[in-house]
C-alpha cells in the first residue's frame, strides 16, 4: 500500500507538521534551499526541460497567481542556490520520441530534463532513450520528492525512470468522483464528504449512495434513459471504469518482490474472483447508467445522474453551472481497513525524466532535485488555493480536494500497458473481460501470464 501523506486538518489519516501553517513562503523556501545539495560547480549553467509547452516549467502569465507564484518561487530558488537558469525548450509530444532518436544516434545532448505525458515518457523509457534516475548523482527520491512511495509506483524493476511529481502538474488529470448534492439529499443520506473525513468511503458505501439516488429506477424491468435518474457512469464505462474502480482498492496488480523485481499479484484465480465481487456487484448495479462517452456527462449535467467518474478538469465544466450543485470525492476504497484513499492520475498527465543524451549527468540530478524539492508541496498547495479561489469550495470540498491531491498516483499497470499488451492484459483489458464478456481469470492468466513474466525479465528485472 502507498503511504500518503496527506496536508489537510479535520480530514482523515491527516497530520499536519506542526509548523509549516505558521511558515512563511519566504522561510519554507530558505528551508529547501539549506536542505538541498551544496555545490557551485554549475553557476552560470541554464538548467534546460524540454516540455510541449513552456508553460508547465515557466507559468502561464493568464493563470492564476497562486500557481504562477509558486513556479516562479521555484525557479529563484534554482537560480540563487546554484546560479542556474531555468529554461525550456518547447518540443511537441509527438515530436519528443524521434528528436531523442536523432539525439540517440548522434551522441549530441538534447537538454537536461524532460516533463511529458506518462504514456509518452513510458514510450521513450520502451527505446532505450531515458537514465536511471537513481543512478544520477543528487539525486535521491527520499530527498527530493514530495511523496517518494507515489514515485516508486512507476518504478521499472530496480530503476526509476519516470518521476511523478507536483512540480509536472498532472493533478488536473487526477481521476475524482463528482457528485449531483441535490440529488444526494434527496436520498435522505448525509452528504458523502462525511463518510470520507470518517474513513468509510467504500465501495460498499458508495454502492449504497449510488442505489438509493437511482431507487427510482432499481426494480424496474425497463427505463427511460432521457429521464430517468441514475446512479453512476463514466465516459468510458468499457475499460476505464472497471480499472478505475480496482485501482481505487489498494490491491495493486504489480507488486514489487525483493530487489525490485515486478511480478503479477498470483497465480490463484480464486483469488482474483473473490477480490473483483465487490467491483462486479457495483458494475452490476442497475443502478449504474449504461451509456458512456458525451451522453454520461450530458446526463450528469442535465440533473440524471447521481455520480460521475471523471478527471478533476472537468470541474471547469460543473462548477461554472449555476443550475446544479456539484460536490467532488475521492474514488472509493475497497474497504474501511484501507488506511488511505488512492486516486489514479490518467496517462496524459506530465511526469519528468532524464534523457539518455545529456551534457551533465550531475547537472540533470541536481536540477531534478531542485526542482521536485523547491515545487513539490508548495506547487500542490498553490493548485488547492487555486481551485478554492475559483470554484468556491466550502470548508468540506477543499477537505475533500486536499484528500484527492494527497492521494493522486499514477498506476504501473495503466502506464506500461500503453507500451505492452502482456501488461495491459492484466492489468485494464483484464477487468473489462471478466466483467464485460464474462471471462475466466483462469483463462487470462493461462494465456498472459507466461508472455508477462518473460517481457518483466526483460524489462523490469
């Protein structure tokens, strides 16, 4: 289970650090400085990130001040430490993989930091084309990062090539449930937050929230879909939502052995059936709006639909409705003895690596370290202002958002499967057979298992 350190007073697993709400900006960032490497060997270097928008790296000019603050907190602090200056070279997505080819081939150095996407980054990582960022001198995930067991989900074998961090801004790409607060009330039942801050957000919990919204429609025969009220529903009620719901459990498909070797969770299939039921009772429900896509969230919208898995983004499409009110929660655990909430980040979202072809290997894990260490916390407590001075939150949604942000990781099955179909047929496309067309976990291990384990000996051992 990943240790989630979470920031927010009245939530639950929550501590905060005795002095840090008596800080000033000014003192945290002296701090960092005084905890981070000493050295002088680079003053007068540009510390270059290649990104697809120097935006991520520089801040937006348009965006809110919090989050441009903090950026720019970070990059002084990069140049009055080290006397480096952060720059970026802006390189399409598409564009990335074959410029570190050209790179690869010729020898010549492309920058000292990369932040793109998590399926783009683990298609570079696939070629041959990042480092070991464990290898890098200054560089240490315990010392640099925000939430250094989040950084270890993506952890390939005993290397670590892909960072996530606060300083990639992925959160807005953090999956989240949205919910109708009308329609809650309806129900009778107190207002979800409550069961969050108390630890019981379940499946079990949620399952009973979603069904008690669609009570109209839990013992017909037949419904409406334009006007009948329903439970719950996804864009993408196929793939996605299944592997959302797993991965809000703390069951994890790829758990690392000893040495950092990645393995499949078992070879039981009864134990993955006994795992999956309260998942298949949930995807079961009738309660459960069976059209995805555009027609889920016009549901949601429309006042039809209870509650929505969706990426926090789209809270730029909710809130700004002034004919509903919208709540958000983070996805459900498995059960009340899960100590923490999990809230996967989709594959879009930014993470930072180190290309193969560098002119410092020293340079590039010092600007890492600077960078995570400097932008981190203070980068993820300049997004939760943001979104409260936006979206007006009142004091159960920005509990409720802090948990969120507290908890956002990426998910390894959902990352390397862009890259290998032995991983995604256990880990997505393992969830959308047995709940969708009904197939047997024994089947799905006899014909992945063996191609998974062979393509982990060679790629994560």
């Amino acid at each position: 289970m990943l240790a989630v350190l979470l920031w927010t007073v009245g939530c639950a697993n929550v501590a905060l650090p005795p002095d840090v709400s008596k800080e000033t900006t000014s003192q945290r960032l002296e701090e960092i400085a005084e905890s981070l490497p000493q050295t002088d060997e680079f003053r007068g270097d540009t510390l270059t990130v290649l990104a697809p928008d120097a935006k991520t790296i520089q801040g937006d000019e348009e965006a809110a001040g919090s989050v441009r603050g903090a950026l720019k907190n970070r990059n002084e602090l990069i140049a009055s430490s080290y006397g480096m200056q952060v720059e970026v070279r802006t390189v399409a997505e598409e564009e990335i993989l074959e410029t570190l080819r050209e790179a690869q081939v010729s020898g010549t150095p492309v920058g000292d930091l990369l932040c793109y996407s998590a399926e783009t980054s683990a298609a570079l990582w696939s070629e041959g084309l990042l480092q070991d960022l464990s290898r890098l001198p200054f560089f240490s995930p315990e010392e640099a990062c925000y939430n250094a067991d989040a950084a270890r989900a993506l952890q390939a074998g005993s290397g670590l090539y892909l960072l996530p961090d606060p300083s990639a801004q992925s959160y807005d790409h953090t999956y989240v449930l949205f919910y109708d607060r009308e329609l809650v009330r309806n129900t009778g039942l107190p207002l979800p937050e409550k069961e969050v801050i108390a630890g019981n957000w379940t499946m079990a919990t949620f399952r009973r929230y979603a069904e008690a919204v669609a009570a109209s429609v839990m013992n017909k025969t037949s419904y409406d879909l334009d006007t009948d009220v329903f439970g719950y529903s996804s864009r993408d009620n196929t793939e996605l939502l299944p592997y959302l719901l797993w991965c809000g459990t703390d069951d994890a498909l790829f758990p690392r052995k000893d040495g950092g070797t990645v393995d499949f969770v078992t070879d039981d299939a009864d134990a993955l059936s006994e795992w999956i039921q309260p998942i298949r009772a949930l995807y079961n429900s009738a309660c459960r709006y069976p059209q995805d896509g555009g027609k889920a969230a016009v549901a949601f919208s429309d006042g039809r639909l209870g509650f929505l898995f969706a990426e926090l983004e789209e809270i730029k499409n909710f809130y700004t409705k002034a004919s509903r009110e919208y709540g958000i929660l983070p996805l459900p655990k498995g059960d009340a003895e899960q100590t923490g909430y999990r809230c996967p980040i989709a594959v879009t979202g930014n993470v930072l690596s180190v290309p193969a072809q560098t002119t410092s290997a020293s340079r590039s894990g010092l600007g890492l370290t600077a960078l995570c260490a400097a932008g981190g916390a203070l980068l993820q407590e300049a997004e939760i202002q943001t979104y409260i001075t936006l979206y007006s939150l009142d004091n159960d949604q920005t509990c409720m958002l802090e948990t969120i942000l507290g908890s956002a990781v990426f998910d390894f099955g959902w990352v390397y499967g862009t890259q290998e179909s032995s991983v995604r047929n256990l880990s997505s496309g393992m969830l959308a057979d047995v709940l969708l067309d009904d197939v047997r976990f024994t089947t799905i291990l006899r014909n992945n298992l063996d191609a998974f384990r062979a393509y982990a000996q060679e790629k994560f051992s």
